[in-house]
C-alpha cells in the first residue's frame, strides 16, 4: 500500500535524524548481520516503520519508556500491519543498546534467511 505523500517525506526526515538506538540497530542489520535485507524508516500506508524486511514480511520497532503510554495506539498499528501480512517485533532501547546478540538471534527466529 502506497503511502501519502507527507507520510513518505516524513520518513525520509526520519533517516536523516535517526536516534543513537536506531543507528545502533541499523549497523546491525545494515551489515547483514541477521542475513536479510531491512529498510529504515520505511512508510507502508498511513505508518513508518523503524525497521522493514519486505520479503520476510517483518518490521522492527524500538520502544522507549514513552512507549508504555501508547500501548493503546501501538496495539492498533500492530493490528494492522498484522492485516497486511507483516509481523512485529519490539525492542526495548536498553535491549539494542546492550544486548544486540539477543537481539539478532529473536530476528533471525522470527525469519530465518532463504536462499532466494
């Protein structure tokens, strides 16, 4: 689903002012660490995703502590994603800052790399 257009230049403002566990993560999955290809800050419909891997259908997101407010909100967004056959996987930002190595096996779990 194509997003609008103030969606899409809102992500591309978000890549150029990504938050230091955000960059953290990039590094990670930029390196092929996890042995997909992920997009960052990519917008799909009316949302941007931190993190999205089109051929395994799977977003990344990192929560803050603000995030607990919004629980209501992220359970709608994650509603609908699920709608669009894409799978979420949450982190916290201590998590990406000081447990990557967890963080790379639960990516690797939820969509193992194929030989495509």
């Amino acid at each position: 689903m194509r997003s609008p257009d103030f969606i899409r230049h809102r992500a591309k403002q978000l890549r150029r002012t990504m938050t230091q566990p955000e960059r953290t993560l990039w590094l990670l999955l930029h390196d092929n660490a996890v042995g997909l290809h992920f997009r960052r800050q990519h917008p799909i419909g009316p949302y941007i995703l931190d993190f999205y891997c089109a051929r395994a259908h799977l977003c990344i997101e990192i929560d803050e502590p603000a995030h607990d407010e919004l629980e209501q909100r992220d359970a709608r967004r994650d509603a609908w994603l699920l709608g669009e056959g894409i799978r979420v996987l949450r982190f916290w930002v201590d998590d990406v800052e000081n447990r990557s190595a967890m963080i790379v096996a639960a990516i690797r779990q939820a969509a193992p790399p194929t030989s495509a």
